[in-house]
C-alpha cells in the first residue's frame, strides 16, 4: 500500500539478490510469498480497481466523498501495476535490467503511491469525522474544490517524503556479477533522520489517527437509533441521510482493514529499529508486505459489501455495458447471419 516496509524489505535481501537462492527459511518464505502469493494479490486487486475506477467515474457518483474514492482506486491501481513486472520478472534476477528496475523504479513508486493511498484514508477519516461532527458547517463548504485541492496536498506530502527513496542505492558491475550498494546519502546522518520520520509519517500517526476517527465514527453509528439521527441537522432528506450513513459505514470498513493491514509493518519497524539482526525479521517484513498488498487489493470487495449506492451503479454500469454488446453491429450481423 508508501512504505517504508517494502524498501526495508528489498534492502535487508539485496545483498543476496546477485547469488543463487539459499536454502535458508527466510529466503525460502521471500521466494514463496513474492513470486507465487504476492502476484495473485496483486492481479486480483488489478482487476478489482480497474471496476473500482470504471464505477466511480460513473456521474451518479461525483460526490466529493466519492472522489476521495476514486483518487485512492487510482493510487491502489498504479502501485499494483509497477509492483507486477517485479514479483513475476523482479525476484532473485541477477540481470542488470531487473535490479535497476527494482532499485529505480520499483521501491520508490510502489512507496509513493501507497504513501497517497494511506494518506488519502486519513485525509477521507478526518473530513468524515468532522462532518458527523457538524454536518451543517460540512455542508457548507465547496466539497469539488476543497477534496481535489486535498487529494494535490496529499500527492505533495507524498513526494516529499518519497524522493529520497531514488538516492539510497548504487549499482555495481563486477564483471558478470551485478552488485547492489548503499549509496552515501543512505548511510548519512540525514537520511537517518528522514526514515525516522518517514516511518512515523507512514505508519504511527496514520494508525493513531484513523484509531481515533474510526473509534468516534462507530460510537455515532451505534449510537444512532435510525438514519435521521445521524444527519437530523442536515435537513429531513431520508434519502441524502441513508447515503451519508451508507458512506460513513463504507469509510469505516476501510479504516479497519487499513489498521489491520498497516500494524504488523508498524510492528516490524520497531524490531528493526531495536535490533536489526532479530531473528526472522526479513521474513516478517515479507509477509508484513503481503498483507500492505493485500489493502491495496480488497477495497472494490468493500464497497460491494458495504455501499449500496456503489453496488447500485455497479449493476447499472454492467447492464449498461451488455446492452451496448447486445446492440452492436458486429452482433446485430453475427445474429442475422446465424
């Protein structure tokens, strides 16, 4: 899903990806969960965001709540895409290509857009938080505008925090044997600072945040005795009440996988951090990664579950689309040929 899981992964194994693979646990754990479990994951959430993204597009749901969606399908999408060439092509390759691939393109792309994607449920948290707070004060605001100006804050923040990811290593050609070393700006005092508050930045103050939202947001959905009384100030609209509710519900959903899936990364960091040859620590960041993979892969399941009002265009969007099939003229010429 940004992270400094998925770096920390390939730097503790990149001393080996030039070797044959041993016969070790670890390595044997690495292999099993990047090339065969990981790429399913990950096809599995290629198809599921690209109907997340065709869903969301739909005009029935250009909400401002729905365009926070929209943009966290995209970030889902795009880290997925440059995470597949690695897990079926990438893992143990000694080929120059591979490496500069994984090195260059892999590590610092998958971490930015999972750093968007995490950011975008915290920004979506906090905004649902202080619209069941005071939902006439929400309503107020030019949701368009204000939402894409945060979803360019978050891309923002984003860079920010991911640029440094481009610099940490070097690549070193020793005849047939390609070698993978630290680069200076990575064992510099700075960049030991940046990961502190990289880490912090991408895994503890989201999970305390969305704790925080996620705990609020539930009191007011168990405390609320019908639909009306979540959003009674809004106006007497049942309609825009249910969709409000339905939404939060959604949002919640979210929340909860996020937490679930980002605490074992949190969890990991902090062994490496107290102790960075703890026992089994690479296969912990292995499968830590799996489960980050893993939310980036589930959210179209989510919304199926959770939001009738996605569920409703969906079944639109799809008997739209088998009407256009069945109204084609390549299958008006197949029938009357037939």
């Amino acid at each position: 899903m940004t992270n400094i899981t998925i770096v920390s992964a390939f730097s503790d194994n990149s001393s080996t990806v030039q070797t044959t693979d041993t016969q070790s646990i670890d390595s044997i754990i690495e292999v099993v969960c990047n090339r065969y479990i990981a790429p399913v994951i990950c096809a599995i959430g290629i198809i599921g965001n690209i109907i997340n993204y065709i869903v969301l597009s739909n005009r029935r749901l250009k909400k401002g709540s729905y365009m926070y969606l929209k943009a966290l399908t995209l970030f889902d999408l795009m880290a997925l895409l440059f995470s597949i060439p690695y897990m079926l092509l990438g893992v143990g390759s000694t080929d120059y290509f591979w490496i500069w691939y994984s090195l260059y393109i892999f590590l610092p792309m998958v971490n930015f857009f999972t750093t968007c994607s995490i950011w975008i449920t915290v920004v979506m948290g906090i905004d649902r938080f202080f619209f069941v707070r005071n939902p006439k004060w929400s309503r107020r605001r030019n949701w368009k505008l204000k939402t894409q100006i945060k979803i360019f804050a978050v891309i923002t923040f984003a860079v920010i925090i991911c640029v440094p990811k481009f610099f940490c290593y070097e690549i070193l050609e020793e005849g047939e044997i390609t070698r993978i070393k630290d680069s200076e700006f990575r064992q510099s005092l700075f960049y030991h600072y940046m990961e502190i508050i990289s880490t912090g930045a991408l895994h503890f103050v989201p999970l305390f945040i969305l704790s925080v939202v996620n705990v609020y947001l539930v009191k007011k959905l168990q405390s609320a005795a019908n639909v009306r009384k979540l959003t009674s100030n809004i106006n007497h609209d049942v309609e825009l009440q249910r969709s409000q509710r339905i939404f939060t519900v959604t949002l919640v959903s979210i929340v909860i996988l996020s937490i679930m899936f980002i605490l074992p990364a949190s969890i990991v960091d902090i062994f490496w951090y107290v102790d960075d040859n703890f026992p089994h620590v690479r296969s912990m960041r292995n499968i830590s990664n799996l489960l980050l993979w893993c939310n980036l892969s589930i959210n179209c399941f989510l919304y199926c579950i959770f939001n009738r009002q996605y569920l409703q265009v969906f079944k639109y969007v799809i008997d739209r689309g088998c009407d256009r099939v069945r109204r084609s003229p390549t299958r008006s010429t197949e029938i009357q040929m037939a």
